[in-house]
C-alpha cells in the first residue's frame, strides 16, 4: 500500500444532489509521479457514480498545492467553483449532473476496472 484515496458524502435537501468530496494521498513517496493517484481517482469516481449515485464530486485543495491542483484541473478536469478565503482552498468541482459527457469521461478512464468479490 503506497496511500489512500476517500470519498465523503453530502446531500443537498433542496436539489435532491449527491456529493463526493474525494480526498487523495500517495504517502509513499517513491510511488509518485506514477499515474497511481489519477489513476485511484477514476476508479473510485466510477464506483461512485454506479453505486454510490454520486452527481458532483468535490475537492478542497490548498492554494500552494500546485501538485494536486494539476491532478484535478488540469488532469482530470475538475473546475473551480470558489477561492475559499478563510480556508485559502480552491474549491474545485466535477459536475457528472452536468451532461452524459461527464459520465462518459470517467467511464473512458476506468475501462480496464475489474469488478470482483472480496474474499
Ligand atoms: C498530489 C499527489 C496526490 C499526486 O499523486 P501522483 O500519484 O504522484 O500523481 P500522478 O502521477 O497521477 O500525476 C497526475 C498529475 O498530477 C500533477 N502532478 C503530480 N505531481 C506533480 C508535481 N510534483 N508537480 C506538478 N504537478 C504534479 C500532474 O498534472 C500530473 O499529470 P502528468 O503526469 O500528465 O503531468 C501526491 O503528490 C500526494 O499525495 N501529495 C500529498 C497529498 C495531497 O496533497 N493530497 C491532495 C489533497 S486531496
């Protein structure tokens, strides 16, 4: 095990709106720059939107994090939703509510997943 990767569920009670604030973490230093963390990512979204019903995921990252902002922006594509001020977080979301071309994209990414039982 080189890290973690969690997703935290909210529920919006006026637009009926899931979301997954997803949480990454290559501890292991020697395991990174390794595509490990794009690649968790994309699983877990995949999970989540097929079982957890997920429709935005979220991610609060430090404003000198410049890594993890590339990971989710400019990788992945998550956009900013706000500049947190107190928090000096950016605040970036992917909106699989949006449009089928959200979905897809994490579909895409995930293809080579294997679903299996644990035992
Ligand atoms: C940020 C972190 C998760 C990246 O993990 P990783 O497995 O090395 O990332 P990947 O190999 O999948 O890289 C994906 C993209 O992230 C960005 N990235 C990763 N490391 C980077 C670095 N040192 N500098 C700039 N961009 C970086 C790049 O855009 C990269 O895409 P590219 O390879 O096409 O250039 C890892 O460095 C880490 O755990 N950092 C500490 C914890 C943390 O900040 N977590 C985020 C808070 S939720």
């Amino acid at each position: 095990m080189c890290g973690d990767v969690n997703i935290f569920f909210s529920e919006d009670d006026e637009t009926n709106l899931t979301t997954g604030e997803m949480e990454i973490m290559i501890a292991e230093e020697t395991s990174r720059g390794r595509g490990i963390a794009t690649e968790s990512l994309w699983l877990m979204m995949r999970y989540a939107i097929e079982n957890l019903k997920v429709d935005i995921f979220e991610a609060k990252i430090l404003e000198q994090n410049t890594a993890s902002l590339a990971l989710f922006k400019d990788k992945m594509g998550y956009h900013e939703r706000r500049f947190h001020e107190v928090f000096r977080e950016h605040w970036l979301e992917y909106r699989v509510c949006d449009g089928a071309d959200y979905r897809q994209k994490i579909v895409d990414k995930s293809q080579h997943a294997i679903t299996t039982k644990y035992e």
